[in-house]
C-alpha cells in the first residue's frame, strides 16, 4: 500500500483533472442562443410530458415565470403560458413575414389599429422608393414570456424574442444588386385581448427594441 503522503498527492491530481473537466463542461458557453430552441431535448421520464414544457421540451416556467403570470391568472385560471408562447412565436414569425412582404391583409387582424397604422405607414414608404422586401429566419426565434397581467378588462402579455434575421431588400432599379442584411434582432412584444370576450384570440399592441 503506498505511503499516506503518495496518496494524499493522487487525490490530489484526481481532484485536479475533475475540475479541470467541469470548467470545460461549465465554463466555456453562458446563455442560449436562438438556434438552442431548436435542438431535440430528452423525453419525460415514463414517456410523460412535462406539463412545463414548451413545444421542443424546454422548459419555461420557472419560478420567476410563474410569479409573473400570478396577475393574470387570477382572472383568467384558464390561462394557458406554454400554448400562450406557442401562439405568440407562431404570430411573431406571421406578423414579421407580412410586414416584410407588404401584406396588408395578414397583418390587419393581428395588431391592434394603432401598430397597424404604424406598419401601414412604414410599408407605404417603401412601396413610394420602389423596393421590396423579403425575410428569413435563420433559426427558430426565441420566445420568453416576461409578464402577463390583467388591467380592467384588458389581459396584457409582454413575450421577449431573439431572433436571427436575414432581410434581402430589392431596389426599383432593377440593374442594381439586392441588399441583404443579416443581423440578430432582440425585442419585447406586448401583446393584449378583452377578457371574457368571445373572440380569444391576442394582437400585438407595441413593439420596443431590447438588448440581445
């Protein structure tokens, strides 16, 4: 058996390489990045479905989710975040898609009128330059559910999306080479109905820029 002071230096190293390996596992990459959302995640133990799971298995609420729903839970029990983030990612892609390509019809029962007579106007403006627009979206956008309240008999939600765009912009002269533009785009999304109403459905009522 070796000496107590040859072992106390093996536990030593292997104490060493283990920490070693956690800071690589650990301490290299901090923060998801839009394209995370997409990965596959691991199934629910005994195949059940984790009733906090979003629609690729990430989890969205935690603790802080929960606290910031309890305003509009209190009116709305039925309130439903998971399906609430599934319908506002899926408005986010719809809403940015038709305002790309200046369609105006798909974009009128989804915003309330006054972000309607905004994009209205910013569509109008590049229809009087001539160009036309187009959008991908690199990766699935990122979606947090920041806030969800209820004020009289409004429910306001506030989601935060990450999303990696590419925009081609074609020019009146046709002679001239498309522009594209890719970029990562961070913004926080309120979004708002009437409770008790009969028709369910959300529009987006203001978009503010935020930090990526």
């Amino acid at each position: 058996m070796p000496p107590v002071s040859v072992q106390i230096v093996i536990f030593a190293v292997i104490a060493a390489f283990v920490l070693f390996q956690l800071y690589n596992v650990l301490g290299k990459k901090v923060g998801r990045q839009p394209e995370e959302d997409a990965r596959a995640q691991p199934p629910a133990p005994n195949g059940q479905a984790d009733p906090a799971a979003g629609p690729q298995g990430r989890n969205v609420l935690d603790a802080v989710t929960l606290a910031s729903i309890a305003g509009l839970k209190a009116r709305d029990p039925a309130f439903d975040p998971v399906r609430f983030l599934d319908g506002a990612r899926a408005a986010h892609e719809s809403i940015v898609r038709a305002y790309a390509a200046g369609d105006r019809d798909t974009l009128k029962p989804l915003l309330t009128a006054k972000v309607m007579a905004s994009f209205d106007a910013g569509i109008a403006a590049r229809e009087a330059r001539g160009e036309t627009s187009s959008v991908e979206f690199v990766h699935p956008a990122r979606a947090d559910l920041e806030l969800a309240t209820a004020e009289e008999n409004r429910a306001i939600a506030k989601v935060r999306f990450l999303a990696e765009l590419r925009t081609t912009t074609t020019a009146a002269d046709a002679s001239a080479e498309p522009l594209v533009d890719e970029g990562r785009v961070a913004e926080v999304w309120t979004f708002e109905r009437t409770l008790g109403a009969n028709d369910p459905n959300w529009v987006l009522a203001r978009t503010e820029a935020a930090s990526a």
